[in-house]
C-alpha cells in the first residue's frame, strides 16, 4: 500500500499552483508553433508529448527547419533541438518576458523565426502577451517534479485507455492552453458548435467525441484530478455509475470528475483510470447511441520480447 501510494504522491493544488501558473504560460511559447501545422480534428495537432523528463513538442518542420522543442521539467530548461545544432534556455530565473526574449534569441541562432503570436491564452488575468509579463519567477523543483509525475502517471492510465479504440484518437498529450493533459476519442459524425465560443472550441467542436484527461483544477474548480466530458452533451448522466469510487457528474459544469485524492487510494489507480475512461464511453454508447464496436478487445500481455507464441489472452474492454 505504501508503495502505491508513494508512487501516486498526495497533489495539493495550492502548494502547485505557482508553477503550474508559471508552466502554462511558458509552454504557450513553443505551443504556438503548432498552430501553423496542418489542423487536425480536436488540435490534435497541438498536444505536447510528456516524456521521461518533461514535455515535448512533435517534429516541426517550418521555412526549411527541422526542429522541436524540449521543456525539461525535471532539469528545469527548455532545449531548442533543429537540424542545425541545438540550444539551451533556463526556466529557472526571471520571468515570462525574459523567457520570451531569450527563447526567440536562441530560436534566431538556429534559423527559426519566433511564433508568429505572441498572446498568452487561456489565462484568467494574464498580461495579453508573452513579452508584457514581467512577474519575477522561482522555480520549485519539487513542485516540477510533481508535476511531471502526475502527467507521467494520468498519460500511461490514459494511454492504457486508448488503446482498444478503432476510431480516430489524436495521441495523448498536454493542451498547452489550459495546461491539462488530454485524451480523445472520435467519430465520424458532424456536430453543432457551440455559438459564442473562441475560434479553437469552435474547430473542436465540429465533430463528435469522448474526452477523457487530467487537470491541475483552477479556482473555479479546485480539486486536482480526472475529468470527463461527452461532445454534445446527452441527457441522462446524472445518475450513472463511473467506474471508480469517488467518481461523480457535476451538471453545472457539465463534466464527470474523480479528484486525485480518491483516485490514489483505489487497489489499482492506474486500472482505475482505465475503468473511468470505460464507464463514460458506456455512457457515450447508452446516451448518446455511440457504436460499442468502436473498442476492440483490450489485450492484456502481449509483449513481443518475452510473451511466447499462441499464450495471448484476450480481454473485451
């Protein structure tokens, strides 16, 4: 039990709240590369990879440069990796605009134009760009450290999930406009955006889909955690199961949440996320007449370097 539990450690969204703040807007910098990249459904297309150390942006390829951007949460720099060499910008000091300012220099050394916008998104109260945030920073590693184990850990239950889906599904990864990390399933039926929405829900919201993720909370929502959320919402959520002890709908913010705290204290938190993802595609199927064979059975064991041949067990998700 104490095992488990350290490997899910306790996430207090007060004691993160000021890194979290500081990574969302910084991430924001090498994220809006990805806007000129070519669209696919729900910005697939934009999520950050999480990595053994940090986040990761795809390959990007622009004006005859190869190049993505490392943001290294656990040695607290960003590495700027192109075909014509690579340079190293610290997280660790000064502010936004610093950070801003000595990123698009090391970006000019490599040939790689700055982004071509320069707002910071998303953000409740932030300065409108990049260059106009002049807080002064301090670097918690601890705090990064836990941050990056929480996505670490949210992105494999996530991925786990995924898995059986025969439908479109971007890759796991971070939306780097709210800082929450994002999983997604899609369909091939047309839906009606919601009026009234910025241009990037818009797009999003063109097309059918289930979304399962991870949030470090906000002050609206607190409680760091699991979230869900069927596109259009159906009727009928209110009283369903999901999956997981501690699970519950709340209507009026129109999501399914399972906060951390409960999620660490199941026998098995990372299955747990796997049952959560399965009980709101349930409910995608029974609300809202979503194919169930859509999932495929979920294979338990089939790892090529030593599961031998014809011992495959076969599990329906």
């Amino acid at each position: 039990m104490s095992d488990r539990l350290n490997a899910w450690p306790t996430l207090v969204r007060a004691d993160l709240a000021p890194m979290v703040d500081y990574l969302n807007r910084v991430v924001q910098v090498a994220g809006k590369y990805t806007l000129d990249e070519p669209f696919e459904a729900g910005w697939g297309n934009t999520v950050l990879n999480v990595t053994p150390r940090g986040l990761r942006t795809p390959t990007l390829r622009q004006r005859g440069t190869t190049f993505t951007v490392h943001y290294s949460l656990l040695d607290g720099d960003v590495a700027i990796e192109a075909d014509k060499g690579s340079r190293t910008v610290p997280l660790s000091k000064g502010s936004v605009a610093t950070f801003y300012a000595s990123f698009c220099d090391a970006a000019d050394e490599l040939g790689i134009p700055g982004p071509r916008s320069s707002l910071i998104c998303e953000i409740p109260d932030a300065p409108p760009r990049f260059g106009d945030d002049h807080v002064e920073r301090v670097w918690d590693d601890h705090a990064a450290r836990l941050i990056w184990t929480a996505l670490d850990l949210a992105a494999d239950g996530l991925e786990a999930w995924q898995a059986p889906f025969l439908g479109y599904r971007p890759r796991v990864g971070v939306m780097w406009g709210g800082f929450d990390l994002s999983a997604t399933r899609y369909r091939a039926r047309a839906a009606v955006p919601a009026p009234h929405q910025p241009p990037f829900l818009q797009n999003a919201q063109r097309d059918t889909y289930v979304s399962v993720g991870f949030s470090f909370g906000d002050a609206k929502a607190p409680d760091v955690g699991m979230y869900a959320y069927i596109w259009p919402p159906p009727d009928g959520l209110g009283d369903r199961s999901w999956g997981v002890e501690g699970a519950a709908w709340h209507p009026d913010a129109g999501l399914v949440r399972l906060p951390w705290a409960r999620l660490r204290e199941t026998a098995d938190p990372h299955q747990a996320i796997v049952a959560f993802g399965d009980a709101v595609y349930d409910a995608a199927v029974e609300t809202a007449g979503w194919p169930s064979e859509l999932v495929g059975p979920r294979v338990e064991g089939w790892y090529m370097s030593r599961t031998p041949p014809g011992s495959v067990q076969h599990q329906h998700g």
